[in-house]
C-alpha cells in the first residue's frame, strides 16, 4: 500500500490568540492518495514529526473516504 498523503506545503502563520496575544500555527498542504488537495492547520505544539503525522493520516483518509462516496 503506497502513501496515505503527500505533504506538498508548510507555511509558518500567526494568529491572534484570546488569551496570550500572538500565536504560531503551520499550514500543510498534503495531496491524498485520492488526489484530494486539503489545507490542515496544525498549532505550533502539534509541529513534530510525531504528533503531526497521525493528525495529516487521518485527514487524508477522511478525504479519500468522502471522496469515495
């Protein structure tokens, strides 16, 4: 089984936050084996290999199945 996703862009952003002024996030653009282009933004806690990974897996998958309906 070939890739679930492919991470196309990683951009760096700020956004106000409520409670603590600025606040860094990275947008990822990934392409899912589907071929579905999706935006996830991802808070600048979550910005590891490991904790990103899992989150960008089950968006793509999400896609692929709503695209398979």
């Amino acid at each position: 089984m070939g890739a679930e996703y492919k991470v196309l862009k990683i951009m760096e952003m700020t956004r106000m936050a409520e409670e603590r002024g600025l606040e860094k996030y990275y947008r990822h653009t990934i392409k899912t084996k589907g071929g579905t282009i999706l935006t996830i933004d991802i808070d600048e806690k979550d910005f590891t290999e490991d904790k990103a990974a899992p989150i960008l897996l089950k968006k793509a998958q999400s896609a692929d199945k709503i695209l398979a309906l």
